[in-house]
C-alpha cells in the first residue's frame, strides 16, 4: 500500500529538512506555553519531584548474572525491570529538564545516557541470539530487537530534545549517543535483511519499523540514506498490514493495539511529517479500521474485550497516539476516547487523572512529550455514546451492550476464530459478562511472560488452557491449538430486540474427542429486562459425554439457592441460573500471585466449575446471567434444558 505509491525516488524528493518531532528544550516559547493550563503547571510539579529524587542516586545495576538467569530459569524480570527502570528514569530526569531548563538535572542525564551507552547489548535476554549453551550473546551481534529499538529511540529523541544543552555539556557525549545510535540500530538495519520481524507477521514489524523510523529521522542526515531506509521499512509495514484482514481487527487483542495498529500509527505521522504532508494515508479505509479497533473492543473505563494473551485491564492504552489518529483522520470518535481515558468514576462521577501515562517499556519520554504537545490539557468529560453491537466478523469479535451509555447495563462480548491467532489461547466459544462498567464473568488473560510462554510447553501454562475458558470439557479433552481448530459455520443475527452469536465448536477439538457437534450460542436480549444466554448443544459420535464448564469471575460467587449463583458486583448484584437438576457446580477461590494478573483483577479470582451429572450422547443445556431484580426461579421454563440421548 505505501511502496506502490510513494517509491524511493519520491520519498528523497519530498523529504523535508525541517522536520520536527516536537519542540526542542530550548524552544522555552512552546515549552513555557505548556504552562499556561494548571494542569500542566501541576504535572510539571509531579515531574519535577520525582526527578529531584533521582538526583544522586544510583543507577540501575545490570550484570551479566541478570542477563544469563533467563538461560538458566526461564526469568525475564530479573533483568528486563532494571534495564527499563533506567530508561524511565532517564526519561523523568529529561522531561523535568525541558520543563524546568535550569541545567540542574544535566549531569544525571549524562549519567544515564553514558550507563545506556556502556550497555553490551540494548538486546533483552529473552530476545538476543546466543550461541548454543551459551547464556550471553555475542559481542558482535547486530540484533534489533523490540527494546533494542525502543531505546534507539529514546535516545534519539533525548539526543534531538537536548541536543543544544548536551553539545554545551560535552560534545564528546554528543558524539557518543550518534556513535551507539549508528552502530545498535542505523547500520544494523541497513545490511540486514534476515531480521524475522521484517516479514511483518505480527507487532514486531509495525513496532521496531516505528522505532527505526524515529531514530533514523533524528540521526541520518544524508537525504539518500534516509530515503533508503524509510523504503524498506515501508516494505515491512506493508507486508504488516497484509495480515490484516478488512475488519482491521488486532489479532493479537486489545492490549496490543498500541505496539502494532497504534505504533502504525506514529509511523504514519512521522511519515506524514517528513515528507510535509506529502504521504498521507489515514483516509484509507483499512487503516481506519485497523485503528478504530481499540475504540471498538473498548468495554468501560479501563476494561476492554480480552483474548488470548491480552489483558483486559489497560489504563491509557497510549491516549496521545489516539488522539492524534483523530485528529489526522477527521474522527471525533477517536479524540472523545482518547480523552474518555483520562476519567475514572467515583462515587458516579468522572474524575480526572491526568498524570503522564507509562505508555513504553523504554522510550517513555517519547510519549511523555507527545502527550503534552498532542493532547489538550484542558480536556472535559463527555458523555460518550457507545455502539451497542460491534462485530469483527474477520476476527469474529462480538461485542454487545444492553445501554449505549457508558457504564450502565450489561455487556457481553465473545470471541469464534481458532486457536492459533498471534498470542493465541485455547478460547474459541469464550465469552465475558461486564456489569455496570465492572467485570463479572472474565477471561484470565495472561501472567508475567517467561522463557514457557513462547515455548514448546506454552499450552501447558494453566491460562492457555482450555479449561480456563469457558468452553466445554468433554470427557476431559479440551480443545486444541492451531489453525485447524477453528469455529465453524459463525453467524451473528441482531434485531432490536436482540442480537445472536452462533457458532459450531466440534472443528476446536482434536478427533479423538469423538465429538459430532457442539452449537454455542451467546446472546443478549434488550427487551426490557435485559440478560445474557449461553445455550450449547452437544452431540457425540459415539458414546456419551461427560461435561464440564469451568467459568472465572471477578466478583464473589455463592449459591443463593439451587439453580442461582449470585455475584457480589458493584454496584449491583447479579444471577447466573443453571439447571440445578442437570449439573453440579462448585465453587473455588484462588489467590492471584503473579504481578501482571494481578494488576488487572487484584488478589483474588473464583473459579466455578460446572459438571454435568450424568454423561449424554446428545444433550442441550443453558446458562442465563441477569441482574437480581430480574432474576427467576423458573430458568428450566424459560430456556431449553434437556438430555436429548
């Protein structure tokens, strides 16, 4: 899409020498307009405390010991949070300075960026090309990887926002930063072309061609080199975008938007604004959708339509680089949500956070700053209507809402596809129940990524499983991962008074499961009282079935009475009605250890189990949430429940 209309020969003619990310530091006219808004006068002040309180300390130790443990055990975090401590730091101590600019934090700035630059590898260890057994890298190796880039860019960026106050420090310093910059990423890219992320095939491509872009742009000043690289990373975005189906939907799920249709996104504007304007594809119409996709999964508040290893929970999901799509594609919707995600509710009411979103693992000060410049500081609460049906049907993504306001009612979402999307899990047929903006029924998500999450063993980590979804376990065989276990015959009926998802899951299980057919349904009904339905039908080939349906919740679950599982949700509270006579159900709690998942859910989640009591050939059964007030004892009437053989 971008190679076919804007070749080398273009690009090296409408290159434009002026070009500027943002205001340098000493651009005290646009940095001392920032703060004519109080809360860019208050953010300033946060900033400012925390970098005094960098000022002496000592850096973040890195040694060979930490980089080795993830060949030894698997560990990421023991290397991976110092390494992006440093880069965070760095970035509170450059940001303070542009703000404040009375050279006090210079001399820790020049700590950091010399500590990055003695750096082996910017390479992380669970990243990095080792020989064999050996659990360091090659000194000589020219990897470019994800952190890699991304601190590319960070220095760039801090070399480019600094440049006048780090030349008057120490030109030596100056030539340092060119020198690393040249050698990890510039030359790198440019004599090779084996590096796999080059073939696009997930947010490796859209996110290291981002970071090389942005780097390239600060350092590269010969305008022949620079056209050559920006040709062949637009071949890489390409191929990027290839993999997009037409719905623009993230395989890979909402939380990793922002590093592969957001970071498409940056690319974009970085192109746009080096060629002045003269490369402009955000009227495009699959890249509008490949962008809207985080406004379309976006449930309420911080929650989002998870699957597969993405979190539910995401904070800010990097509002500048939303609002900036906004406003590059003439979208109020994109804008009214990026600001939407400034609000959290209290007490009913929306109240404003507007400290600096972490929106990196190691260019923080990049978004730190285009928040800033991107970013109205006076931003008001909308009241922001939400579609009330939004439906993927490449990804097969459904999700419905009882109101079109947010935070009221119910919402449901639910997901077909196959098990071998990017970041898959064993989760075709898997739904979840959001009430009043708080989750009910969820989808685990994933914890803290080690050496076992991307490895042979990955479907064995209890969160990929199927049975951590909310799928049927026949005869203890749960479904299966690759593409070839898929959902089959989907369609999706939507009315006024209702909207239906219907799909056959039989094909996401292996042949041994000796499984005709399973028929899921999820539904909504709008209908005065609203409620969600999940009907399954399940036919065996041979023999009968023995059935669980493991489903997770947020809130505390107890058996009211029989048939009734009543949720302790906020801020009402909410039945799930089975047929008591078909199935036994119990109910666990099981504490939340691992950081990741426990930043979206807290200390605790339950498991409900439900085992159907005697095993059928051929059997319908239904499961019906609804809020308190709507509930009914007589759920068997209401929805079919029967052993068919």
């Amino acid at each position: 899409m971008i190679s076919d209309r804007y070749d080398f020969d273009f690009i090296r003619k409408n290159l434009s020498g002026g070009w500027k990310p943002f205001p340098p530091a000493a651009d005290r006219k646009a940095w001392g307009g920032l703060l004519s808004h109080p809360v860019n006068r208050r953010r300033r002040k946060d900033i400012i405390k925390k970098a005094d309180e960098l000022l002496g300390k000592s850096w973040p130790v890195l040694s060979a010991a930490m980089y080795m443990e993830f060949a030894r055990t698997g560990n990421r975090i023991i290397y991976e949070k110092p390494c992006f401590e440093r880069r965070k730091n760095l970035s509170t101590l450059v940001l303070a300075e542009c703000l404040e600019y009375k050279g006090r934090y210079m001399d820790e700035i020049a700590n950091g960026l010399l500590a990055i630059c003695e750096e082996s590898t910017w390479v992380v260890p669970s990243h990095s090309h080792r020989n064999g057994q050996d659990p360091l890298p090659p000194y000589d190796s020219h990897n470019i990887d994800l952190f890699n880039s991304e601190s590319g860019l960070l220095i760039a960026e801090v070399s480019y926002a600094l440049e006048k106050e780090i030349l008057a420090l120490s030109p030596a310093l100056h030539d340092r930063l060119r020198h690393e910059l040249m050698g990890r990423i510039i030359v790198p890219f440019e004599t090779h072309d084996d590096f796999w992320w080059m073939k696009g095939e997930n947010n490796w491509g859209s996110w290291c061609a981002l970071n090389v872009l942005g780097t390239a742009l600060c350092v590269v000043e010969d305008k022949d080199r620079l056209a050559r690289i920006i040709d062949r990373l637009n071949a890489v975005n390409d191929r990027f975008m290839s993999f997009y189906k037409e719905d623009g939907a993230c395989p890979e799920g909402p939380m990793y938007w922002s590093v592969s249709a957001g970071a498409l996104v940056s690319y974009l504007e970085m192109l746009s604004a080096c060629t002045g304007g003269r490369i402009n594809l955000f009227n495009e119409p699959k890249i509008r959708e490949m962008v809207l996709f985080i406004a379309y999964s976006h449930v309420d508040g911080p929650w989002y339509a998870n699957f597969g290893d993405s979190d539910s929970y995401l904070k800010s999901s990097r509002r500048p680089i939303i609002y900036k799509a906004g406003e590059l594609m003439e979208c109020d919707e994109l804008k009214d949500f990026a600001m939407a995600t400034y609000f959290s509710r209290k007490n009913g009411r929306p109240v404003k956070d507007a400290s600096l979103a972490d929106l990196s693992c190691c260019a923080h000060f990049s978004y730190y700053v285009r928040e800033l410049f991107w970013m109205p500081a006076d931003i008001r609460p909308k009241a922001i209507s939400k579609r009330r049906t939004v439906w993927l049907p490449d990804l097969q993504l459904l999700v419905a809402r009882e109101s079109e306001a947010a935070g009221k009612g119910m919402v449901l979402t639910a997901i077909g596809g196959d098990n071998a999307m990017g970041h898959s899990h064993n989760d075709v047929g898997n739904f979840s129940v959001y009430a009043d903006g708080e989750p009910v029924i969820i989808d685990a998500g994933i914890e803290t990524y080690c050496r076992q999450t991307f490895s042979s063993k990955r479907y064995e980590l209890w969160y990929t499983r199927g049975n951590a979804h909310n799928v049927p376990v026949i005869n203890g065989i749960e479904q299966k991962h690759g593409a070839e276990f898929r959902a089959k015959n989907v369609k999706l009926e939507e009315s006024d008074a209702a909207v239906t998802l219907q799909m056959n899951l039989e094909k996401a299980y292996p042949a041994e499961a000796g499984i005709e057919s399973i028929v899921r349904q999820v539904s909504m009904s709008r209908t005065g009282k609203c409620s969600i339905s999940v009907n399954d039908t399940v036919t065996m080939k041979t023999g009968k079935a023995a059935i669980d349906i493991n489903m997770l919740s947020l809130p505390e679950p107890t058996l009211t009475r029989k048939g009734i599982v009543e949720f302790k949700s906020s801020p009402k509270k909410h039945h799930l009605e089975y047929d008591a006579s078909m199935f036994n159900v119990k109910i666990k709690a099981f504490e939340i250890k691992d950081a990741r998942m426990s930043a979206s859910w807290g200390k605790k989640m339950y498991r409900l189990v439900f085992t159907l009591k005697k095993p059928a050939g051929s059997i319908e059964y239904s499961f019906r949430i609804t809020n308190i007030e709507h509930s009914t004892s007589n759920f068997q009437g209401i929805l079919n429940c029967q052993v068919l053989i």
